[in-house]
C-alpha cells in the first residue's frame, strides 16, 4: 500500500485527507465500501480512481485505527 496517495491539504474538503490531491476523501471511499458498493462499481463511477487509490484509503484507515489503539493503550 502507497500512502504517499493519501494527501492532505489545508482548505480542500475541510483539510480531510483525499486520494492524490482529488476532491475525493479518504472518508468517502470507506463509505462507499461499507455501503456495500464493490470496488469495481467505485472504479466504473469515478474513473479518476485507480485500484491503488482504494487500498491506500484502506491502509490510511488501518494505520490510524492503529493509532488509536495505542494512544488507548
């Protein structure tokens, strides 16, 4: 996994961390996984997005789980 996909920047979609500096969060495409759309639907619905860009959101979503549990630790 490529987190260096994963960007943050000051003033786009509230600083929330997006895939390649798209308007596309992290937080969006977790969403559209849990709703149950399949990666090959999110693919086929944003173009833009490349199977690398869905497991770095993944991964982002792992390493701060991650945190997290050790800040409770």
């Amino acid at each position: 996994m490529d987190l260096s996909r994963i960007t943050i920047e000051p003033g786009k979609r509230g600083g929330r961390p997006c895939v390649r500096s798209l308007r596309i969060s992290v937080y969006d495409v977790l969403g559209w996984l849990a709703s149950g759309m399949s990666e090959a639907e999110i693919l086929e619905d944003y173009p833009e997005l490349e199977h690398e860009d869905i497991l770095a959101c993944l991964g982002y979503a792992a390493q701060r789980e991650q945190q997290v549990l050790r800040l409770a630790a």
